[in-house]
C-alpha cells in the first residue's frame, strides 16, 4: 500500500498521470445503502467510487456533498489506472456548462 500511495504522489508531482477533459455522462449518484457506489463517464472514460471504499484518488458522492453532480459539468481529470479501476488524483470542474 505504501508504494502505491509513493507511486501514485510521485505521478502527480511529476504530471505524469492519464488526463481527460470533457463533459460528464452517464451519471449514476450514489444511493443511500451500505455500499453505495456512484459513477460516470467523460469521453468514454467510466470512474465509479464510493464514501465507503479507501482509495487513495478522489470518492466524494453526491450526497455526501461531492462536486460532481450532474450530467453536463465540464470537468478536467487526470488520474490513474489501478487494479483496473480509474482513480481519480486530480478534479477540476467548470463554472461553464
């Protein structure tokens, strides 16, 4: 876990992490439940997190006030693939629609 975490610092300080821009689809909001997981897409991209999962990227739902939520938010994310998943390690979001 450590090294991953090192992995994972040293790919952001060094800006070498995946990158993707564009507007979310797809959204899926987390429900209230156990193991609520909540996803979307940008440009085919899918990420899917929960509040309830440990990932060292970003997994704030919606309804635990999380920035993303709703179709249309122009996002740009740079993040990395771990395990298969897409982690998020970087989120910036638009004021524009």
């Amino acid at each position: 876990m450590f090294n991953q975490e090192k992995e994972l610092k040293s790919m952001i300080e060094n800006n070498t992490y995946m990158k993707v821009e564009g507007k979310i689809e797809d959204f899926t909001p987390a429900q209230k439940s156990p193991n609520h997981f909540e996803s979307f897409t940008v440009k085919g991209v899918l990420f899917k997190y929960s509040d309830y999962v440990i990932i060292d990227g970003f997994h704030q739902t919606s309804i635990d006030n999380g920035p993303i939520k709703e179709n249309g938010q122009i996002v740009r994310i740079g993040y990395a693939n771990i395990g298969g998943e897409n982690v998020i390690l970087k989120l910036e979001i638009s004021d524009k629609k």
